[in-house]
C-alpha cells in the first residue's frame, strides 16, 4: 500500500510517496507548477495531473494500491474541488483521493489542538485561529497582503509608472527587466492574462534585493497583515503566533514581521506539508 501526499500551492507542487508497509519515503520532489484552483484552467490543472501520475507511475505501477491526499489551494471551494476530483479520478480510478484546502491541512500539522494564530503568507496570504476565525485570504483581486503575489504587483505597478516617468528610480527595476528579460515593458501587461500566471508574476519576489522601494512595499503591507494577527490574537486571547510559507524563508521579511509583533511569540512553521500528508493516516477535515 502506498500513501501520495501532494501540496499544491499558488506556485509550485510538492510530492511525496510512502511506501506504508514499510514505513519508507520513496520520493520527495518538487514540480515548479503551481495550481491553484481559483485562477488556473481545466487544462492547466489536468497537464499538473499527468505530470503527477508520470512520476508517481515511476514507482507504482498500480493505482488500486494508492491513498492519494492532496492540498489544494482554492479547494476550500466545494464546485471547484469536486471539479478537480474529476480530473484526478480519470487518471487514479482506482485510488483513494482526499482533496483538502491547502490552508485546512497547513492548519492541521501547524496548529493541531493548541491555541495559536496561524500566519501562511507564499503566493498568497491568510491568519487562521484555533477557533476556526479566520482574516484576510480574499484572494489575489481583493486582499493576500504581505503575499508574493501583492508585492510582485506594487513593484511591477511602480515599474511601468517609472517607465511613463511619473515615479523614482529604484535599483529593483533592473532585476523586473532581467527576470522578465524575454517581455519588454509594454508587453509586460500580458502577465494577466499567461497561464498560472499568478505564479509567473509571484515569481519576481524570489529574486529581488531589499531595496528601499521594496523595504517600503513590505512594511506597508506587514502592517495590514500583523494588524489582522493582533486583532485576531485579542478575539482568541493568545499571543502565540505560528508562521508558514515562503515568505517567511526570507530573513528580512520576517525580521520586519517580527518587528511588528514586538511582545508576540512567534514560532517557524517548518512543515513539509507533502510529507506529513503522505504519513498521516487520518483524514483532514475542510471546515466551512
């Protein structure tokens, strides 16, 4: 018997299959496709699937003997979940599938039955309380402050303002020019309307240097973000603040965060959520 654990988030997925017999991780990877399922196609999210089944057929050759639990984000979404069942059980139609939330099973492994706040901020951004309250994660158009995604767009947004000459130069233009190097500034529009593009876009925030713009960026949207935290902390009386996702990994980031939150106890998440799927042997329940 073989347990697939599969996170998917805004920009890349993760995978993981444990062999349950003898208590043994055969793989860890990582596909640099992202797959949620708010802003990706029916055909964007079958070609992940297939990349899935290629590699997990490397290994299993069965699908019957397969438990599949996957972490989705946009899956707290019940059409878009059931939709994406569909597409999943025409290529395991003998496996075991749970579709959860990637937020519902981040969660579950970071929170459990402690009385803390949960903080995810990657492609996008959420604050979670033990309770089940929950702030912020309005999606790309509407909120995920503090997110990749949010401060991918500001300092796009102050590019092009910069190349219409209405705003400073910043040192960060010249790695928007070299990251987007095959798109010039006028092309540069299309983004919206690429595959996963919310990844493509998100993308730039791995690469960019602290500069002041960015240093200005990030605090203005860490403090909508630690004021939905403290608000939340007050309402579930606790100070005890849990972390997780790719924003955190960076240093400067979370030492501004951290800042914010003065008085707080901040703990590091450092789940590898694909990982814990794939081991765990209960199921994870998608509030509502």
């Amino acid at each position: 018997m073989y347990s697939i654990g599969v996170d998917i988030g805004g920009s890349s997925t993760r995978l993981c299959i444990f062999d349950k017999l003898e208590r043994t991780v055969l793989l860890e990877t990582s596909i640099p496709l992202g797959g949620n399922l708010t802003s990706t196609s029916a055909e964007e999210q079958e070609h992940l699937i297939r990349l899935l089944k290629d590699t997990i057929s490397q290994y299993v050759k069965s699908t019957q003997w397969l438990t599949l639990h996957f972490a989705v984000s946009g899956a707290g979404d019940t059409a878009r979940a059931e939709s994406f069942r569909r597409i999943i059980e025409s290529y395991f139609p003998e496996g075991t599938i749970q579709i959860v939330s990637d937020v519902e099973a981040i969660k579950k492994f970071c929170i459990a039955g402690d009385k803390a706040i949960l903080v995810i901020c990657g492609t996008g951004s959420i604050v979670l309380g033990s309770s089940g309250r929950r702030m912020g994660g309005w999606g790309h158009l509407f909120g995920d402050e503090a997110s990749a995604f949010s401060i991918a767009v500001k300092i796009i947004r102050e590019f092009l303002n910069y190349i219409d000459g209405i705003s400073e130069y910043d040192p960060v233009f010249e790695t928007v020019m070299k990251h987007f190097g095959s798109l010039s500034p006028y092309e540069m529009t299309n983004l919206q309307n690429a595959p996963n593009f919310k990844s493509r876009i998100a993308s730039l925030v791995r690469v960019i240097e602290f500069t002041p713009l960015v240093r200005k960026f990030v605090d203005e949207e860490l403090e909508i973000l630690t004021k939905k935290v403290k608000l939340l902390c007050k309402i579930e009386g606790t100070k005890t603040v849990r972390t997780f996702g790719g924003m955190f990994q960076n240093a400067k980031f979370f030492e501004i965060f951290k800042d914010k939150l003065r008085g707080y106890e901040i703990q590091q998440c450092n789940i590898r959520l694909h990982v814990k799927l794939a081991m765990s042997d209960n199921e994870i329940k998608q509030e509502r």
